[in-house]
C-alpha cells in the first residue's frame, strides 16, 4: 500500500511539474503580447521604412541627373573654350598669311596664259598653301553672282550689267576668307544695279521732276 501511494505522488508530482511549466510559458507569451507592439504596427513601421528608403532613393537619383547635366555643361563649354582658343590662335596667323595669297594670286593672273615653267610653279604653291590652310579651317568667300551679304561681302561700287539681277554680285575685286563662321576679310565685290535700260528709267522721273 505504501508503494502504491508514493508511486502515485510521484506521478502526480510529474503531472504538476508540466502544468506549472505550460502555465510559466503560457503567461510569458500573454506578457509578450500585452508589453509588445501588435502584429499590424510592425507592418506599419516596415511600410513607412519602406516609405523613407524610397523617398531617399528618388533623391539620389535627382542629384544624379543633377551632377550629370552639369558635368556635360561643364564637358561643351570646355569644348567650346578650346575651340575659341584654337581659332584664335590661328586668327592670327592666318591673317598674316592673307597678304602672300594676295600676292600669288597677283602673280598668276599676271602671268599671262601661257604654260610657262613659271606660272606653273606659283600655280603649285598657290594650290599647296590652300590645301594646307583649308585643312586648318580657312575658307574662300568668292561671291561671283550671288546674292550680296553685307556680312560676308564689301561693296565698292555699284554698276549696271546686262545678265546679272540687281543687288547681286557682278565682280569681285578681292576674294574674302573665313575661319569657320568668323569672316576674317570680307570679299571686296561692285554690285549689279541692274540692266542699264532699268537704271536709265529708274532715274528719268526724278531727272523730269527737276
């Protein structure tokens, strides 16, 4: 009988050990979830997480676009610096070599029509020096006909022609050059007034009406 009652209390004992452990766990998860946040108040706070590192992501990327537009202004105004700087440089020098094109060109139309071993030989280097200074951007402004621009042409006289329309260009005394879009000499041209017929008829009323 004895046996039996201390076999039973131990049992017993075992039996209470577990309800009281379930009772310990049971009453610190209740504490868990009275002392902590809801379940939904985490999802809050991870949205507006989420919220933030978005709204600092799309400010990264404006200051990118931002740095990335100026380092291209800053990459065309170098370009546009370097360019000035080199036209320039070759203003000078190539205002300096206008004259002894002049001067070949003076030598050639005197040369006469000829072949001769000269005349040859200033056409040659005439033909070298251009090559070598178109190469570098030098342009010829020969307006034979064309409309006259007073960006581009002198006017040095104004005369009738029979087969060129008024205010075009009916000879050029000089040829003009150009440096890209800079005019270095303007072409030194006389400009078409017209048939002589229409300059004679344009004048008549003012000569009646003395």
């Amino acid at each position: 009988m004895s046996k039996h009652v201390s076999e039973k209390t131990a049992l017993e004992r075992r039996l209470e050990e577990e309800l009281a452990k379930e009772a310990v766990d049971g009453a610190l998860d209740a504490d868990d979830v009275v002392a902590g946040e809801p379940a939904d108040g985490s999802a809050a706070d991870t949205a507006e997480d989420f919220i933030k590192l978005a709204n600092e992501l799309e400010g990264m990327k404006d200051q990118l676009l931002r740095t990335k537009a100026d380092f291209d202004n800053y990459r065309k105004r170098v370009a546009r610096d370097n360019e000035r700087l080199r036209q320039t440089a070759a203003e000078s020098v190539l205002r300096d070599i206008l004259p002894v094109l002049d001067t070949l060109e003076l030598a050639l139309a005197h040369s006469g029509a000829g072949e001769s071993s000269l005349a040859e030989g200033v056409a040659m280097v005439l033909n070298q020096l251009m090559t070598a200074l178109e190469r570098h951007g030098l342009k010829i402004i020969d307006p034979a006909g064309a409309p006259f621009d007073p960006r581009l042409h002198e006017a040095v006289a104004h005369i009738p022609h029979g087969e060129i329309e008024s205010d075009k260009v009916a000879e050029v005394f000089q040829r003009g050059y150009a440096l890209g879009d800079m005019v270095l000499r303007p072409a030194r041209v006389a400009v078409s007034s017209g048939h002589e017929a229409e300059a004679t008829s344009n004048a008549a009323p003012a000569d009646s009406a003395q």
